[in-house]
C-alpha cells in the first residue's frame, strides 16, 4: 500500500510570491544593490495584485534580504549582521517578558560571552582601542543623573571591548544582546550608589585590557556581570 501523508498546506499568497523572489534572486544570481523588478512587473509576472506584491516585498526588508526606497527599485540588500539580530529584537523581547527561565539562560550566556570578549580584548587592544574605552566611561561618568543616557553608553562599552576582537559578528552579538537585556535593567542605574559602582568595574575591566592581562579581564568581566545578574534576579526586573 503507498505510503499515506499529511496533506501539503497551503502558503499564503505572499509567502508565495517572497518565495519566487528569493527563486529569481538565485537563479539570476543578483548581488547585493542589484535591483528587483518594480511591484509593476512582479504583478504582471505574477498576476496578483499589489497588496500580496507589498507584503512579500516587507516580509524580504524585514528578513534583511531587501532594500525598499520610495520612489526607487527594490533592491537586494547588503548582508548584515546587525540586520539579522534586528529580526529576532521583538521575538526575544516577547520570551523575556513572559519567561523567567529564558531571562536566566540568556544572561548565563551573555556573561560567558562577554568574559571571553574581555579575554580577547586584553590579547589585542591597541592603545587607540584603550582610549576609546577610557573616553567612553568618562562619557558616562557625567551621566549619572541621566538614566537612560547611562545604560546607552555602557552598552557602548560592551560593544567597544567586543569590537576589539575584529570579528564582526562579535561586536554585533554583543549590541544584540546588550539590547534584548536592555528593557530589564535599567532601573539599576536609578538607584543611588549603582552608578559608582558600574563605573568603578568598568575602569577595573579596561585597566585589566590594557595590562594585557586576559585572565584578570575576564575575572573583573564576570563578576561585573554577574554581580548585575543577581540584583537583576532580586529586583525581579523582569516583571
């Protein structure tokens, strides 16, 4: 007897036509900035109105594959790293919100990461890539009383030490992940003595960088990190 299946489903419309797309875009072998057929010749192509045409274009600029400009061609865009961080932001701010356990994954992994970013850093930084870390702080020490502005530059300097590295995907992994945490913790920086205390370990950090001393950078790394884990935990922020 044949094998019996489930029924193939049915593809909306414009998941469809993104599919044909990215087919075209294979099969011609277009480059980032060559350009698209206009809305104009995808329907006629593929005898469909504009509406599917426009969300399967979205659904590509929102996936970081296409480059829409008003009054201009649809374009294969350029690769991106930060582009494909983007489209996890609002899906990874939902499973925060409402799961603990994925906060306290995702913190675990982000102190991993940043300790070894920090262990890198001290092997590789430059003096220009010391000062840099330096002026950041001393951006941020003036920034005390200004909450918002505070927690910008210290994932500044996260992204900084992981830029060091001269991996872009790390120096993007970072922002990423400074980002998704970002809504969860700002109240730390309101209160009284917090700031001090983040700009202390900072310094700690940088000086062990520009010691050259990967261990003592990564140690000051963690337990920066994980100090903020535990306040994080007991100020259940993630309410």
């Amino acid at each position: 007897m044949p094998t019996v299946t489930a029924p193939i489903p049915r593809r909306k419309l414009a998941d469809e036509i993104e599919a044909r797309i990215l087919a075209h875009i294979q099969d011609h072998r277009l480059k980032p900035g060559d350009t698209l057929p206009s809305e104009r010749e995808l329907m006629s192509r593929f005898m469909v109105g504009r509406p599917a045409i426009r969300e399967a274009m979205q659904n590509l600029q929102r996936k970081g594959l296409a480059e829409i400009k008003h009054g201009e061609r649809p374009r294969v865009a350029e690769p991106s790293f930060e582009a494909m961080a983007e489209q996890m932001s609002e899906t990874m701010r939902h499973m925060l919100s409402h799961n603990a356990a994925s906060m306290e994954h995702l913190k675990e992994a982000r102190a991993t990461f940043e300790t070894e970013m920090a262990r890198i850093a001290a092997r590789r930084a430059t003096q220009e890539d010391v000062r840099v870390l330096r002026a950041i702080v001393a951006r941020q020490a003036g920034l005390r009383t200004e909450p918002g502005d505070f927690l910008k530059c210290d994932g500044e300097l996260h992204a900084a030490i992981a830029r060091i590295s001269g991996n872009p995907i790390f120096a993007s992994l970072s922002a990423a992940l400074f980002d998704w945490l970002a809504n969860f913790h700002v109240v730390l920086v309101r209160k009284p003595g917090f700031e001090q205390l983040t700009l202390d370990e900072h310094t700690a950090i940088i000086d062990a960088i520009a010691a050259g001393d990967p261990e003592l950078a990564g140690q000051q790394m963690a337990d920066h990190l994980y100090r903020a884990n535990k306040l994080y935990h007991q100020d259940n922020l993630t309410d």
